[in-house]
C-alpha cells in the first residue's frame, strides 16, 4: 500500500510529517529515520482505530451548516 505524506523542517529543529488521507494523522522526529518510524507507527495507529457501529434504531442526523 502506498500511502502519501508531506515532510516538513520543523522550526525547531528535525522533521514532522502529515498525511493528508488520514485527517488528524500527523507525527514528529529528530531525524529522517526516526520520523519515518514514527510515521509507520502513527498510521497503523490511525488506521486501527475501532469505530462503533450504529446502535440499533438510532437517529441519523443530517446539519446543513450555512455557507
């Protein structure tokens, strides 16, 4: 699987990386290497997030919120 993510210099010093399929997935590290292996990591951890089913007869709700 192919996964895209963008790299930047954090100000501080080292690098952070996001990637943009995965909203809210996003890590940090001193090195290339190191924020690679965070990387992998963030995402099978955002990729394995268990998300509940419905219950049973709820209500859907659909807000429209004005332009």
């Amino acid at each position: 699987m192919k996964i895209k993510i963008v790299v930047h210099e954090a100000e501080e010093g080292g690098y952070w990386a996001e990637v943009p399929a995965i909203p809210g997935c996003a890590t940090e590290g001193d090195t290339m290497d190191d924020l690679m292996a965070n990387l992998r990591e963030a995402i099978e951890g955002c990729l394995s997030v268990e998300v509940a089913p419905p219950e049973p007869g709820g209500v859907e709700r659909i807000l429209e919120l004005p332009a």
